[in-house]
C-alpha cells in the first residue's frame, strides 16, 4: 500500500508538473493495467458472487483508464456509465434475486475496509492537490491543447460510415426491451412453489 | 522506460481474455460464467481501442460502441433467464440444467 501510495503521488506531481508526458502515460498505462488484470483474477478465484462483482468493477475501471490513455475518452466515459453503471447494477440485481440467504455473507472483510479506507484517502489527497495546483480558468472557451480527436469526428464516423450498423443496434435494443418484459412477466403458471409456513418461519428466524 | 507500443495494449487485452475464459470454463455458477463473458468483451474491446488508436481512425470505437450495445443486451436478457432458471430448480448450478440439452 505504501508503494502504491507513492506511485500515485509520484504520478500526481508528474502530472502537475507536465515534465515529461511519456513517463506519466507509462506509469498510468502499467497502474490501470495491473489493476484490472489483478481484479480479473480475484474475480476468477473468489467465491463469494458479490465480491466477483465488485472485482468486475474495478476491472471495468482500469479499462476506462486504458480508454483514457488510447484518447477515447468518450468510451470511457460510456464504459464508466453504461457498465459500471447500469450493467454492474442490472448484475447486483441479479445476485440480490437469486441468493438464498441475502445479508448472510456480504460482510466487509477488515481487509477489504482498510483498503477502502485508503483508497478514498489517497483519491481525496489526490484531489485536493490537483485543485490547488491547477485552478482552470473560467469564460474562456478555447479547445484544450491536447485535443487530437474530439468526440465529434466519432460521432460523424457512427452516423456516416457505420450508419447501418447503428440503427440496427437501436432495433435490437427494441427487441431486448420487448424480450426482457416479456421474461419478467413470467408465466401464471409456473409461478414458483409457495413456501410452506415453517419455511417462512425459519428464513425470518434466520434473516432477523 | 521504453516507450508504450500497440503490443502492450493487446497483452492487456489477451491476459483478460484468457483470464475470463479460465474463469468462464472452471466455474459453473451461471452468474459467475456471465460475468466471465464480460471479461472477455472487455479484453476484446481494449483490442479494438487500441488497433484504432494505432491506426488512427475511429473504426475500433466504433466498434466498442457497438459490442457495448450487445453487451448491454446480453446483460439483461441473460439475468432474466438466470432468474427465471434459478425460480425452477432454485440452484445457479450449470450442471443441474443438462437436460436442456434436449
């Protein structure tokens, strides 16, 4: 934890110093990397379901990184939005449905609570160093130096060459749509077996 | 320190690639072989990123796009039926689905 500390930090002035870009992308490029190739593996071994979830987020995270790095920053953005945000989920939802005890196992292991802890301290320092050091200017709206592939040429790429793929992909989004209701309407008759009475007893016993 | 090459990236994308597919064929909790495949796209998709970068066209992120909507897709259908699944037999098991082998 203490190398990692000082990796960031070495990467953060980096950064606001703007010495040398290349060494900055190589340090980011091996920090996002290793991150998710480690959090693939734990997702592979662990046992527990939620935390395979939790482990395929932050591989989702290092790949938004890696997106960073490749200039994509709108797929990234996409990437941080639509899997972390709405697939992970639809996935949480998933285990929360089919887990036969909820609440049982999903205790923080204290290991899991101080690398937490310490990951929001170090994004918090992280932070509040970057906005001392580099307060942006407001009014202007002169493009960013850097900007070598604004997100509009991929826009006009969608909408122009790739313009059949993509409005075939808005049809099978409609299809999914349909597809998903129809699933969780279910049918009347092969509604699941009602618990018996000591069932019930017994899971409340348990979750209370 | 050399500098990064199109090769780094696709490593990246092969060690999660083959990482989801270990993942994918060892386990047999459904939710966990799911979760694989997303793995796996991901791999793909770092590929995709990456040859376009290098190639310098929007090609791959068209791409990604495009398998982020499949993936998307997946996502739910595929939890709609683990759910639906695990209501029949009340176990995320593959093996105990063989009989939809017909």
């Amino acid at each position: 934890m203490r190398l990692f500390l000082q990796l960031t930090t070495d990467s953060m002035t980096v950064i606001l110093a703007q010495t040398s870009t290349e060494l900055t992308t190589a340090v980011l490029f091996y920090l996002f990397a290793s991150m998710s190739a480690a959090a693939a593996v734990w997702m592979v071994l662990s046992r527990n379901i939620v935390r395979t979830a939790v482990a395929l987020l932050f591989t989702l995270l290092g790949v938004a990184g890696l997106y960073f790095l490749l200039d994509a920053e709108f797929l990234a953005a996409v990437q941080l939005v639509v899997y972390a945000g709405g697939t992970l989920i639809l996935i949480i939802f998933g285990v929360m449905l089919t887990s036969k005890s909820p609440y049982s196992k999903f205790e923080p292991k204290l290991v899991e609570v101080i690398v937490a802890v310490s990951v929001a301290a170090v994004l918090f320092v992280a932070l509040l160093m970057a906005i001392n050091n580099s307060m942006p200017t407001f009014g202007t709206d002169a493009q960013p130096a850097g900007a070598r592939y604004p997100v509009d040429l991929l826009g006009q790429a969608l909408l122009g060459d790739y313009l059949v793929p993509f409005e075939l992909s808005s049809v099978l989004l409609l299809v999914v749509m349909i597809g998903a209701a129809y699933l969780a309407k279910g049918r009347k008759h092969e509604a699941p077996p009602a618990l018996t009475t000591s069932e019930l007893s017994r899971q409340a016993k348990r979750w209370s | 320190m050399e500098t990064l090459a199109l090769q780094h990236y696709l490593a990246v994308g092969a060690i999660l690639f083959g990482i989801g597919l270990i993942g994918f064929m060892c386990r047999r909790n459904l939710i966990v072989m799911f979760l694989c495949t997303e793995l796996m796209f991901q791999g793909v998709a770092i590929n995709l990123v990456a040859f376009g970068h290098f190639w310098g066209n929007f090609s791959g992120q068209a791409f990604t796009i495009f398998v982020l909507v499949i993936a998307a897709a997946e996502a739910s259908l595929a939890l709609g039926l683990v759910v639906l699944l695990f209501r029949q037999k009340n176990t995320l098991d593959a093996d105990a689905w063989r009989e939809l082998k017909g």
